[in-house]
C-alpha cells in the first residue's frame, strides 16, 4: 500500500518540484515530522501542474465567492441610502461659452475664367451659457461642475455662413445666489503659467516670433499661401483693419463681475457669452485685391467660475433645536412629508411644504435642520443650515415644552440668528410649544414661559400644540396666515 501512494505521487510531480530538506519516503517519516516542535519549518510538499491548477480554480472560486459578497453589500448598501444625500445647496463651477466657427476661404470656379470672386463664408458665433430660475428644481445636484457652450461651425464655400452653435440652458432652483469668484491655480497650472511667461518674456524671443504666434491665433491661410500673404502689402493691410475693430469692441466687451440673485420664476441670465466667428475672404475684398487668400478664425468664448449658493424662499420659516419636531409640525399642517425619527437631526437637508386653505390661499413653509449651540460659527453645519432662514420673512420657533427649561431653547435659537445675521430676529415671528401633550412638564413650563416673554417686552404669541396627535393645529395656521398676510402686504406698499 505504501508502495502505490508513492509511484502515484511520482507521477503527479512536475519537473519544477519542490522537495523537503527531510525526505518523504515513508509515513513514518511525515509523523516524525508533524511531531517535530519547532514551530518555524512547515511541511512543504511536492507540488505538480494538476495541483497548481487544483488551487488556482479553487483560489478563483473563493475570490468569486467574495466578489458576489461584496457586490450584494453595496447593492444593500445603496438601497439602505438616503435619498437626501443628493440634495447640495454649494457648488462651484466653470462656465465656458463655445467658441466662434473659422472664417472660410473660397473661390466660385467657372470655365474659361480665371478671376473668380471671393465666395467664403464666416464662421458661426459660439453658444451661450444661460442661466434660468427654475421652481421645479430643488437642489443643485443636477448642475454639471464645468458647463460647455457648443461651438459654432466653420463657414463653406459658396457664402454659405457657418451656424452658430446652440445655447446651453442650464435651469438653476429658485432662490439661487450666482456670484463670480478669482480661483485659486493648482499646482500644474502655476507651472504652466510660468513657463509661458518664461517664453513670452525671453530675451531671445525675438519679435518675428512673436508676431508668427500672434498671427497663427487670428489667421487662416489658403493651402500653399502661409509665407506669401504675409509677405503681401495688401495681408498687412488687412491685419491693420482687424486690431482697429479688434480696439474698437473691446470697450464692448468689458462685462462686470456677476452678482445674481435667481429669485423670479422663468427670468434668463447669460452668464458666459460665446465667441464671434471669423471673417470669409469675402470680407477682404477690395479693388485692388480682387482674391484675399486668407480669413480669420472664430474667437474663444468667455470662460466664468461662478458660484452658486441655494438659499430655500419661503414664507414662514421653522427654527428649532434637534428633536423638537419640526418635522412632524410640517407634516401635521402642509403635504410634505419629510422623515421622521425619534432621534436628533433626522432632517438633513431643508424641505418645503404648501399649507392650502379653503379659500385658495397658499404660504410656503420651509423645515430646515436643527440648529445647536454655536451654529453662527459654522459649527457643524450651521452655516449650510442657517443660509435658508434669511429669505423667510416669518419665523416660527418649535419649542420642545418636554423639557425642564424650555425657554432656555428659544434664547440659543435667538441668539444664533441675531450672531448669524444682524436684525434676522426683528421679523414677525411666532413661538409653537410643541409636545404639549406631556401634561405635567407642560401645564408647569408654558406658565413660566409666558410670564418670562411679558417681561422682557416680547410681542410674541405662544400657541401650544401637539403636532403628533395633531391638535390645535388649526389655531397655529390660522396665526400664520395673518402674519403672512400683512408681510404681503407692506411688500405691496411702494
């Protein structure tokens, strides 16, 4: 029996094997060796080309097996994902427009004629970029961090023009600040810089050099004529021409910094223009020279870094500390429906809801997240969080009434605001004491807070509610539409 396992080894045993310094000639030997008790040598034993694939398709079945594992993770992972993760109301982006088509230069062939005239067309202006307030959009998610115009085509023969290249409408949220900003060059691009001024300003750059690069940019030549139009009197005339209109628009060309505030329904701003297309041959035409054999190319469109910040435009407002249920609030008296946990900063992004009267009457509510003490500071997230209150002209603050010292949470709120933005708390506002439905904390809290806003003089109404069970909650929306109702009104007055 020994004998046969050890001619059946032999015959699996490549030529590359791999022996043991003790040798494997008997099972006697192999326990001898198991027994041994230095923990360093291992048993290594002879390892032939079946065997090698026998561990490679089981090393491929285990890396599959793992493979499928992590594959079924992230597909749970994403499932399990918020869906409020894709909300973003801070982006920075480049706005490019397309740059302008190249002139084109052509000649009408007719027999027996030799001195055709001119017949190129000029090249198509580059699209726009073009900003427009949305109210279907909610989120800046959407917009491409680098938005690129397309460019206008090239002119044809037989003065046909070059189409100008389409504008790139881009709908932006309403309530979306665009502000132009000076970015900072990365590492490559300072390389870059200097090694073009190195160029630029060498000594021994001499000025035909130059002028030869100046020309590239601007001109096109006709096939075999590089060299002798720029020999020609009548190219240097032309050339001449092109920097007086060049100076002359520039002085249309200044724009200013963008500072835009998207806040009307359906307006349009331009907020990179393209560039204008180059000039036929046609446009060279004189009496002296009845066939220019060169054009000029389109102009690079306006390249723009912006900024956009989303800030929510709602009529009322909803402050409160983490857990004091704002979000319930919202959900008892509007359609939005945003979740609801019994654990703090639930809300990670604001939410807007529409509360409806019989009469057709409409205000916007917007539940932002919970604000915590030395939110002013950007602690956290407070600065993200508090950028959608300054457009609410009224403020409602949700008050935990559960709690010991309730009151002590609406003077953190008014301090945040006031220390975020000067006069953000003179606004009309309206205190909701929510959780009232805790009789014992709540008959004891509601007095005391009461008596502790008549001493300091605050005109501000107090309505306890339950916004869980939903009660009184028709007094509460009520309140609010007065408030709104006279906001509107004095907006109204000139």
């Amino acid at each position: 029996m020994q004998a046969h396992v050890q001619n059946v080894l032999r015959k699996r045993v490549c030529s590359f094997e791999l022996f043991l310094c003790v040798p494997f000639h008997s099972s006697r030997n192999f326990r001898n060796f198991s027994s041994n008790n230095n923990a360093d040598e291992k048993p290594i034993f002879p390892v032939g080309r079946h065997d090698i694939a026998i561990i490679k398709e089981r090393e491929k079945d285990v890396d599959l097996n793992n493979e499928k594992e992590r594959i079924r993770d992230q597909s749970i992972q994403y499932k399990l994902r918020d869906k409020t993760r894709q909300f973003i109301d801070f982006i920075r982006v480049v706005a490019k427009g397309g740059a302008g088509g190249d002139g084109c230069i052509a000649f009408n062939r007719e027999k027996f004629d030799l001195k055709v005239p001119p017949s190129g067309g000029n090249g198509g202006r580059g699209g726009d970029v073009i900003f427009v307030a949305s109210p279907n959009h909610s989120s800046l998610h959407s917009i491409p961090r680098t938005i690129n115009a397309s460019r206008g085509h090239n002119g044809k023969g037989n003065m046909r023009h070059g189409s100008a290249g389409k504008n790139l409408i881009v709908p932006v949220p309403l309530g979306t600040i665009v502000r132009e900003f000076v970015p900072q060059p990365n590492k490559k691009q300072l390389e870059r810089i200097d090694y073009e001024g190195q160029m630029n300003n060498n000594e021994n750059l001499d000025e035909e050099t130059k002028l030869a690069k100046k020309r590239a940019k601007t001109w096109v030549h006709y096939p075999r004529y590089d060299e002798k139009n720029t020999l020609s009197s009548f190219f240097l005339e032309a050339e001449k021409m092109m920097e007086e209109e060049e100076r002359y628009n520039r002085a249309f060309k200044v724009e200013e910094e963008l500072n835009l505030d998207l806040s009307v329904p359906g307006a349009q701003y331009v907020v990179a223009r393209g560039g204008s297309g180059g000039k036929g041959n046609p446009h060279f035409l004189t009496n002296a020279n009845r066939s220019p054999k060169y054009a000029t190319k389109g102009e690079e469109g306006r390249v723009r870094y912006l900024e956009l910040e989303l800030k929510t435009i709602a009529d009322v407002g909803l402050v409160g500390l983490p857990n004091a249920g704002k979000s319930t609030f919202l959900t008892a008296v509007s359609n939005a429906h945003p979740k609801i946990a019994p654990y703090p900063f639930t809300t990670l992004n604001p939410y807007i809801g529409t509360v409806d009267y019989l009469d057709r009457f409409q205000l916007t509510i917007a539940d932002i997240p919970g604000l915590i003490q030395g939110a002013h500071k950007n602690v956290g997230l407070g600065h993200s969080f508090l950028r959608h209150i300054e457009r609410s002209e009224v403020l409602v603050y949700i008050i935990d009434l559960s709690k010991n010292k309730p009151w002590e949470d609406w003077s953190i709120l008014r301090n945040e605001l006031e220390k975020y933005r000067s006069g953000l708390t003179k606004r009309p506002s309206l205190v909701v004491a929510n959780k009232a439905d805790i009789t014992e904390k709540a008959k004891i809290s509601l007095p005391i807070f009461e008596k502790m806003l008549k001493e300091k003089e605050q005109e501000i109404v107090i309505v306890p509610v339950s916004a869980k069970y939903k009660k009184n909650i028709v007094k509460v929306t009520t309140l609010l539409r007065q408030v709104v109702e006279k906001v509107r009104e004095k907006e109204k007055l000139p």
